[in-house]
C-alpha cells in the first residue's frame, strides 16, 4: 500500500501512520472532513488526497490555489510525516524559510536530485500550519512557494472541544497567550466564506514586501502641496506688479533703485503632514524590528534563515530611510482633522493599512516569543484546572487568594511538553468554616530537600523530582493535629482506546509514594506520605465508561484511577463518578461522628500505615486557682499546660493526645477540646502567651526556666461522646495537680 497521502505537481507528503489516524479519529466520532489545503507558487489545477482528486480554485490574482473547506484530514497530532519538493533543472539550492529552526535544521536539500525533503512530526500542536520554501535559480532570481493546512486531534474535536477549552480557560486567566512560535499557529476557527487561509508567516511576508514596495514608490511619486513663498526681489526682477503696489514701487525706484521688495508666490513642496506621518511609520517600524532581532537572537530554537531576513529587511529600510527625500520632510506631530490623503489615496492607505498589521505582528511577536501556552497538551491541563476550580467554586467555596506565575518556556526548552513554569495556588473559604481551608495547587515541584515555599511547604520527593499537574488538600485547622487531606490529579492529553495510558496510570502510583511531607518540628525529621489518592484525567469519551471501567473499579481498591473529562458544551464535562469523587471531598461537616465517617471515606483503600492512629482523650481534673475549673475559663483561654516532669516521671506521650476534656472536682464535665497543637516551653515564654488573653497565670518563684508542654485548644465538635462512653484505654487520666 502506498505511503503518499498527497500529490500536487512537484509537491508530495508521505506517511506511514496517518491512515491509522484518520480510522482512529474516525472511530472517537470526531469531525475531520473540514480540512482545507492551499498552495502558493504552484500553478496547479487539482491535488490528489489520498488518491482522490480535489480541483485547487485560484483566487483573483492567480498566485493562491485552495481546495475546498470539506476536504478530508490527513495531518494529525503525534504523526510523523515526509514533505518532499522536486525543483527545476535550473535550480542552484532550496531551502525551507521558517522561524522554527527545528524544521530548518531538519530540510535536507539533494542538489544531485534537485530534491528538498523536510520531515516533520507536529507533535501535540494543532490548527493551521504553513510551509514555505525558497530557491534560487542560475539566473540570480529567488523565488518562493507555500503549502497550507491544518493538524487534526484524534482524541478531540478541534472546531468543538478546543474552542470550549479556549474560551474557558481564557474567561478565567485573561493574561494566557498562546504563544506563536509553534509548529502550528490556533486558527482553525474558519467559516464557509470564500477568504483565503493563511497563516501569520505568510500574511507577515506579504505585508512586507508590499510596504517595501509603496514605500519606494512613494518616494518618487509623493503628493505636494502648494504654499507661500515670500523672497525680497529689486523692482527690475520683479517680474508682475500689482495695481496696489505700482505706486509705492515707482516711488521707490525714485528714491533707491536698490530697494527690495517682498514677493509672494506659490511653491509645490513635499513637506504634508501626510509624508510626515509616512516618514515617522518608517521610523517606528524600523525601531520595532531592531527590538525584535535584539530579543531573537540569542535564541537558538528561532531559525537562523529567519533572523538573516529580519537584518535584510532592517538593512533595506535602514537605506530607504537615507533617502534624500525624506531630509526636507519635518517631525510628526499628529493631525488636526481627518486626513482624505491617508483614507483615499491608494498609495497612502495601502502603506498606512500595511503598517498596521506590520506593527500589530511585530508587537505581537516581541510579546509572544518568549511564553503562553505551547500545544494542546499544555491547554489541556490549564483546562482541567479550570473545571476544577469550576467545581469547588460552584460547591459554595469562595477564592480568596491566588498566587500563580506567567506561563513561559525555560530558557531554550521548545520541545518541551509540560508547562515549565506555571506553579500556582488557589486559596478558598466557605461561610461559617472559619478554620477550614481548601487550597487547588497547578504543578507545584517536589525536590529532594523540602520546600520552603508558600506553596506547598515542606513537600519533598525521593529520590526523583516530581511534578504533578494538580494538587487539591483540604486544611482541617479545627481538628486534633490539624490534618491535611491531599489529592493528586494528573492531566494527560493522551488515549488508550478510551482509556488513559497504563503508564499515566502507574504514574499516579509514583506520585503517592514519592512525594512526602517533611516534619521538621522534632529532633529529627519525620517524612509521612502525603497523598492519600491520586487519579489521571484525561479526554476519554465518560459516556462509554461505567463503574466496571477497571480504571475506575481501581478507585475503591487502591484510590488510585482515571476518570474521563473532556469538553461539552451543555456543561457536562463532569462525568457523574469523577464529580461525587469530588463532591465527597468538598462537603464539610463539623458533627464528631461526620467527621469520623469522612476520615474512613477519605482512607477508603488506603494501606492502614497511612492512616493516623486512633483518638486519645487525656481527662484533667482542674482545680480552682485561676479559674481553671470554670466554662468560661475555657470559652476565653483554650490553653493548658503540664509540666515535663511529670510527663518524664508517669511516662506520657502528649503528641499522640487528640483531646483534652478538662472536668471540675465534682466530675462535670467542662468541654471536649480538639488538640491542634503541642509544644515544648519555658514557664516564662507561657506565660506571655496567658498575658496576651487576659488570663491570670500565677508566679512561681524560680520556675521560668521549668519546662512545660503547652496545648492549644480548637473549639469543641458537635455531640462530642461523653467520658462514660469512651473505651477505658483511649482515656488517660491526668491528675488535677498536674497543670500548675
């Protein structure tokens, strides 16, 4: 079976993969017969797609030939391909003419065959693409051509799920860009309007070599205007009088034959404010590219062809700026009114029209070298936070900070596929959970050493780096310890069938076990796994997946799964199963016994080492100095503390208590206080501590340096069990003496 997918006179492309393609596409129902080719500098009458002829219609000027907007598709993401261009006999070289070194470099020109072969895989870019060439033949001459079409997904729709995708996530981070230095540039958003398809490269071209040419023009065929010229002139050169200044001039001759008058008459000069506004056009473009090649070129991923024509084009107009035309045409300062000269003279407008698309792409091209986002991997997994964010925003929670950095490449990186420096996190509230925190993490990096960043502190992995794309952790500050709760989503814009890739999925494995937290507060540091689930998104059809998917039955064995999640326009981009996964985590409640029931959803399937252990209820009795066996006491203070030695001489372990429930004398019992944290201190640091609420702590000579472990108290849970009902050995007993 033949290798060739597309024939056009001396213009041909190969591939060996792209049927699979186009039956893949085919098979996940995607649209993929809207396709249209155009070519430049190629006067040919039909083109062969996949051994199917397709008429090419010229447009007015017989230069662009395009198909129709219905033709099949036959370049798609992941796909290599071979462009070959035979030339003609008198052909000296060719050479491909791109911004993109890595297909410059790769253009590999046969001077025996007078054959140009360019291979090119488009990675994960979609949307158009353009090829242009150039050659150069004995006589001198360089002529160019170009061929134009488009990259197809064969996991989404690029006319439906990737415009979703672009109006969300731009709707919610207005400052992404998409940066231009791709393969393909995003404009597959065309209609069934007869307007030709170019890309950026080509229309930059043409706007160039146009205002190169009417700038020249311009020079030789300027308009003028007529002014007032006044010259002193002797009464014998005067060459017309006027009737009111006969006599005076009589008179003079008389008096001093060489007297000079004041004659005025009327010159044609160049000096307009319309050539003044042409003269500063040249001026700024010419700043602009000066800029522009100072940004390029110390970047190698820019082709070097590429920069050599910006310094052609600036040297060019750097002598059209030495003209001597422009020496007798003065500074712009702005016009008064409408100018009918830049509005309808064709020479004028056409440079002014020129010049502004020339600026707008040169801007733009200043601005989008160096960041935004690369490919459709790369909007995908900004997409996926989007919902996310979506999802918990629409949960009643309220974001109330976000840090996030601007999506740029690292350095020279271009081939890259992951964002290189996105880290980001969301900080949200709900109303009436005051001590409840939820933060949605983008691509935060796990080290070998902890970070010490407001972003994820204290996070590490060994031994690797890792970098998943989403974190969601629920802070339970109002809960003994103050545990948090950590999920990790992965966005990987890939298929296996309608599966994720088995490999995205062992790497939700790696996730969970190598990145850990680091507990700094002891003597030595303590690492505890952090995540409790890890799970893949990726562009999966969900209405074809039920709970019997084995990625999803994995969830309730190991928490570690996939779920599919891809555009609609209905708004269900949530599949039911991956949006009650979520809702689980978001729904807060404050009952003692929710709480319990959340900690064994949230553990469900969770090696029990993960888990903490059970609740300790250390029982005080206080006694009445400084009020400690009172409610209010403990409504106002929410401290307590107790000595080393005792803890030494009975053998306690404080750090493993998770409530302390303070009773008076006669056994009442005063509240049940979540633990949220213990520490070690000196008697004297605690007492600033009491100081600072208002509460009496007593002195006691010679004891500031005596150690003591503070606790600090949250507010009680709801129905908290009473004394009588909790198991004996989940209870220690202190004795009422103990806190002074």
């Amino acid at each position: 079976m033949s290798t060739t997918i597309l024939t056009c006179g001396n213009f041909s492309v190969r591939s060996s993969k792209a049927v699979d393609r186009i039956n893949t596409a085919t098979t996940n129902s995607l649209s993929i017969n809207t396709a249209c080719y155009q070519f430049t500098g190629c006067p040919e009458s039909a083109v062969s797609l996949n051994g199917k002829r397709h008429d090419l219609t010229a447009d007015d000027n017989d230069l662009v030939y395009s198909t129709a907007q219905n033709c099949p598709a036959l370049f798609f993401d992941q796909t290599p391909y071979m462009f070959s261009i035979k030339f003609p006999g008198n052909t000296i070289k060719a050479y491909l003419f791109s911004p993109l070194a890595a297909w410059c470099d790769s253009a590999d020109w046969d001077s025996d065959t007078g054959r140009l072969v360019v291979p090119i895989n488009f990675g994960n870019d979609l949307g158009d693409f353009e090829l242009c060439w150039e050659w150069e033949t004995d006589d001198g001459e360089r002529h160019n051509a170009s061929f134009s079409g488009q990259v197809f997904s064969t996991k989404l729709d690029i006319y439906e799920h990737f415009n979703i995708m672009l109006d969300e996530v731009t709707e919610r981070f207005e400052w992404i860009r998409l940066d231009l230095l791709r393969q393909t540039t995003w404009g597959w958003s065309h209609d069934d309007t007869d307007g030709n398809l170019k890309t950026w490269l080509l229309i930059f071209q043409e706007v160039q070599s146009n205002m190169d040419r009417l700038l020249r023009k311009l020079i030789k065929q300027h308009r003028r205007r007529l002014i007032p010229e006044v010259k002193m002139q002797r009464p014998d050169r005067i060459r017309k009088i006027s009737s009111k200044n006969e006599e005076r001039i009589v008179r003079g001759i008389r008096e001093n034959s060489n007297h000079r008058y004041p004659v005025e008459k009327k010159i044609l000069d160049a000096d307009t404010p319309e050539n003044r506004f042409i003269k500063y056009i040249l001026r700024h473009t010419l700043t602009q590219l000066h800029e522009l090649l100072d940004k390029i070129e110390p970047l190698s991923r820019i082709a070097d062809i590429f920069k050599a024509r910006l310094r052609e084009w600036t040297d060019s107009w750097g002598e059209l700026k030495q003209q001597r035309f422009w020496r007798g045409i003065g500074e712009f300062h702005g016009l008064q009114r409408e100018s009918l000269v830049l509005s309808q003279d064709p020479l004028y407008a056409g440079i002014r029209c020129s010049w502004y698309l020339l600026q707008h792409g040169l801007k733009f091209m200043g601005q989008d070298l160096y960041g935004g986002i690369q490919n459709a991997a790369q909007l995908y997994e900004i997409w996926c936070l989007v919902k996310m964010d979506q999802l918990i925003i629409g949960n009643g929670w309220k974001c109330v900070d976000n840090r996030i950095a601007d999506f740029e490449l690292d350095g020279d990186d271009f081939e890259g596929e992951e964002l290189q420096s996105g880290t980001g996190k969301f900080s949200y509230k709900k109303e009436g959970l005051e001590h409840i925190e939820l933060e949605l993490l983008f691509q935060p990096t796990a080290a070998n050493k902890p970070a010490g960043n407001s972003i994820w502190d204290g996070m590490m992995a060994l031994p690797v780096v890792q970098k998943p794309d989403i974190v969601l952790r629920l802070h339970r500050k109002d809960l003994p310890n103050q545990p948090v709760y950590t999920w990790i989503f992965d966005a990987k814009y890939r298929l296996n069938g309608n599966d994720a890739p088995d490999d995205a999925v062992n790497q939700m494995h790696r996730y969970r076990d190598a990145i850990v937290w680091a507990d700094e507060t002891g003597s030595r540091r303590r690492l505890t796994r952090e995540s409790i689930g890890a799970y893949v998104l990726y562009p999966g059809n969900g209405a074809e997946l039920s709970k019997q998917s084995p990625q999803i039955a994995s969830i309730g064995k190991t928490n570690i799964g996939a779920f599919p999640l891809r555009p609609d326009r209905d708004g269900k981009d949530f599949p039911q199963l991956l949006k009650n996964r979520l809702e689980t985590f978001l729904t807060i409640q404050k009952d003692y016994f929710s709480v319990q029931e959340n900690q064994d959803r949230y553990f469900a399937a969770v090696p029990d080492v993960k888990r903490k252990t059970g609740d300790i209820f250390a029982k005080c009795i206080t006694k009445a100095a400084e009020g400690m066996n009172t409610e209010g006491y403990w409504k106002t203070c929410r401290l307590y503390r107790l000595p080393d030695r005792v803890v030494q001489r009975e053998g306690l372990q404080p750090k493993i208590w998770t409530y302390l429930i303070p009773t008076a004398a006669d056994g009442k019992q005063l509240g049940n206080f979540p633990i949220l944290t213990v520490k070690k201190m000196k008697r004297d640091e605690i007492k600033k501590l009491y100081d600072n609420k208002q509460v009496t702590m007593h002195n006691k000579r010679g004891a500031d340096n005596d150690v003591y472990w503070l606790f600090e108290l949250g507010d009680p849970l709801e129905n908290m069990p009473e004394l009588d009902v909790i198991e004996k050995r989940k209870v220690v007993l202190l004795g009422e003496a103990v806190g002074h």
